[in-house]
C-alpha cells in the first residue's frame, strides 16, 4: 500500500479518504481563526474587525452602568439628609456669627457714641421725665422707693398718702404700731416685710441722722431695706447728686441696646457710668426706665412704634408692624393715665394725665 503526505490535505489511506476530509476542514478552520485574530482578510470596517472590540468594551461599559447606577441609588439619601431644616439652621447660625462679628467689630468710640446719642433721641421723647413716685421730701420719696419693691409705682402711690397723713416725720413713724402700718400698706404686697423695713428705716434716721435723710451714699446703704439703686434715687431726685438706678427696666434695655452684657446691677451701673459724663446719671435713668415701661417692654415691645429703631441692635424682638405695635404702647403714649397722682406740671402740659387714687379704677 501506498501512502501519500499532503500538507494541505492531510494523511488518506484506505478508509477511503475521511480521515482526509476530516483533517482538510480542521486545517482551514484553524486558518481562518488565525486570520481573524490578525485582521488578514477582513474587510474595511466589517464584522471581524468589530467583533473584538465590542466584545472587550462590554465589561467596561458595564462596569461604567455600574458606578453610575451607585450614587443614583444613594441620591434619596443625600436629598434626605439636606432638607430645609439645615438650611434654616445654616441660615440661623450665619446671622449669629454675624451679629456676632457685628458686636465685637464696634469699637469702644462707636458704642460710646452710639448709647449718648439714644439718650439724647430719648430725651426728646420724655422731656417730662420725672419720678414716678409721688414725694414732698427726701424722708417721703425714701419710704416710698423702699415701698415699690415688688410692685407698681402706682400702687405705692395710690398707698403713700394715707401712710404719710398718719406718720409724716421719721419720729411718728418710728413709733408707730406695726399692726397698723401692716394695715395701710397691705395693697403695696409684702406688706408684713415691708412694714419692718419701713418702721426700723425711720429709727435709724432718728437714732443715727436726727430725723434726717442723709445725703451720702456710704450712709443711706446703711439704713434697713436701703441699695444703691434706692439710694441713686434719692441723691438724684431729692438731693440733685447724680446718680444711675439699675431697676428692672434700666438691665433689660441696656442690655438690649447692647450697652453691656453685664448682669450684676453694680456691675452695670459701672459700664453704663463710663459712657456717659457724670451730670447725665440721674436723667438717662429716667429716660431709659420710661422707655422701657412705655414702648421697650420685656416680653412683647413695641418695636414698630420706637422712636430708636434705626439705632437698636435688637430691632425686630417685637411687633414691627406700625399698626399693631402702637396698641403696645402704654401710659401717655398709649393715651392711658400715668403713675403719679400728683404729677409735675410739664408732665400735664404734654399732655399726661394723672393717675386715679386708689379705689377709683
């Protein structure tokens, strides 16, 4: 038998050539595959030559859905995570850190001119600003100051006369019968605590002054039921000694007008002090408690009927609307009667009126 070697064709024998035919398709096979991995006979642009790369881009491109599909699926929670809420309170801290900055960048010549100025705006408001407790003398607006303590002037005022016919002199008083005193003054509040004050108050201005009222600081903080503030309102009303009385009304406004963040009343009379020359003492306190009784009040003032606003850091606390806020306003500004029952007369020529005693309204 003979047996012929054929490159292309391959190894036939007497099988009748299948092993042959088998052998020649498995060698073309082989060479197209070899031909299409090097891209020899493909056409410009046809199948073959795009095949490749299509299939080896699939993983990126998947890859690239992927990554895109991730923050998609996480957005919700980024959206959730941002509402309005933190934006106000981003809002709200902003202006914080602005006020803030605001305060410390004013110097201490600004603040100084800045607070004379709002007294001299309010002086021309209240050019009849007076005590608002009725007195005749230094031992009369004493007692009286002492009264007012945990209650209105008016009160005190509508209690004061019938004290003052009974017991008009420090001696009187200082004898008098407790049970009394506790008698005429129970309207005033207090009127056990104060009927103690009021009685030993007169003993010591006749046992240590001669029935006087004195005139100096270091001695009136000496008698029972005496403070400074007490004493800074009879050396500047009944004396004409200046003087800065931090009542209730004096601390919320300087405050407020960002004066002082002081909070102990002798502390605040002296940062109110050095801003303001001696002489001023007893009118500011005048002008910054009417103030506070009649437009900047504690809880709801007035701010739309202020004649400071433009100069007020704490503008927009209360009622702005113009409207609205002049039904805040109280006593003469407000076209309500006063404090006083016998008030000065400049108080009545701008047009105050006076107060009721007590019992008629």
């Amino acid at each position: 038998m003979v047996v012929r070697r054929d490159s292309a064709v391959g190894e036939q024998g007497s099988d009748g050539g299948k092993k042959g035919a088998k052998a020649a398709k498995k060698a073309t096979e082989n060479a197209s595959g070899r031909k299409a991995a090097s891209g020899e006979g493909a056409p410009p642009g046809g199948t073959a030559g795009r095949s490749t790369p299509a299939k080896r881009a699939a993983p990126a491109g998947r890859a690239a859905r992927a990554e895109s599909a991730t923050p998609a699926k996480r957005a919700p929670s980024t959206a959730r995570s941002s509402p309005a809420k933190k934006a106000a309170a981003s809002g709200k801290a902003t202006a914080t850190a602005t006020a803030s900055g605001a305060r410390r960048q004013e110097s201490r010549t600004a603040l100084v001119r800045r607070a004379r100025r709002i007294n001299r705006e309010l002086a021309e408001v209240y050019p009849y600003a007076h005590p608002e407790l009725d007195f005749e003398n230094p031992f009369q607006l004493i007692v009286a100051t002492v009264l007012s303590a945990q209650t209105t002037d008016l009160r005190v005022n509508q209690t004061t006369p019938a004290l003052f016919a009974q017991y008009p002199t420090p001696e009187d008083l200082a004898a008098a019968n407790p049970e009394e005193v506790e008698e005429i003054l129970r309207p005033c509040g207090f009127f056990r605590n104060k009927t103690r004050s009021v009685i030993g108050l007169s003993k010591a201005l006749v046992e240590d002054f001669g029935g006087e009222v004195p005139g100096r600081l270091e001695d009136l903080v000496k008698l029972p039921g005496v403070g400074r503030k007490t004493a800074f309102v009879v050396l500047g009303n009944a004396f004409g000694r200046p003087g800065i009385t931090v009542d209730t009304h004096f601390q919320r406004l300087v405050r407020r007008w960002q004066w002082t963040e002081e909070t102990d009343p002798d502390k605040i009379e002296a940062a109110i002090g050095a801003l303001f020359p001696r002489s001023d003492w007893t009118d500011l306190s005048h002008h910054v408690i009417w103030h506070g009784r009649r437009i900047c009040h504690a809880r709801k003032p007035a701010c739309g009927a202020c004649p400071i606003a433009a100069l007020c850091p704490a503008y927009g606390e209360g009622e702005t609307d113009p409207d609205k806020a002049a039904k805040l306003l109280k006593y003469e500004k407000g076209g309500f009667p006063g404090q006083r029952l016998k008030p000065p007369q400049a108080y009545l020529d701008a047009g105050g009126r006076a107060a009721p005693p007590l019992g008629a309204g």
